[in-house]
C-alpha cells in the first residue's frame, strides 16, 4: 500500500470517529433540551394555575362592586322620582 491510501484511510477512520462522537453529543444535547423544555412547561403550568387562583378572588371582589353599583343607581333612580317629602308626609284632602 502506498503511503498516501495509509493516510487517506486513517483520516476517514479518524473523522468518522470525530463524527461519531460529535453525533453522540449532539443526541445529549437534545434530550437535556428536552428535559429543560418539560421543566419550563410544568413551571409555566403552576404560574397559570396561580394566576387564575388570584384572579377567582378579584372577579368575585369586581362583581361585588358591580352589584353595589346597581343597587345604589336603583336607590338614586327611587328617590329622584318621588321626592322626599311625598315619601314622609301625606298630604290630607
């Protein structure tokens, strides 16, 4: 064999362990990726679930103050059409 397909062959030995090894690399790069990912995902999930369990208190507070709205607008709609002395006094025919 000539000293030049000695080389050559050692050479495509050696990148295709470079290559090998890089590949094997590249895999657990990935699946640490993926870890991370399912990692983020959950912690995304328990930050939604917060979130909705603080937003339950401030609906139910909002729709307290909305009802109390309602009513004092329908205690001002009753008083200013019946004035307040038709309501105390009655007037004698």
């Amino acid at each position: 064999m000539d000293i030049l397909q000695i080389a050559l062959v050692f050479l495509i030995l050696l990148l295709s362990v470079i290559m090998s090894i890089l590949g094997i690399q590249v895999f657990m790069i990935l699946k640490e990726l993926r870890k991370s990912l399912d990692k983020f995902e959950e912690l995304l999930g328990d930050a939604q679930n917060i979130a909705e369990d603080v937003s339950k208190p401030i609906k139910a507070a909002a729709e307290v103050t909305q009802v109390v709205e309602t009513g004092v607008k329908a205690v001002k709609s009753i008083v200013q059409n019946k004035p307040a002395k038709k309501l105390l006094f009655k007037r004698k025919s």
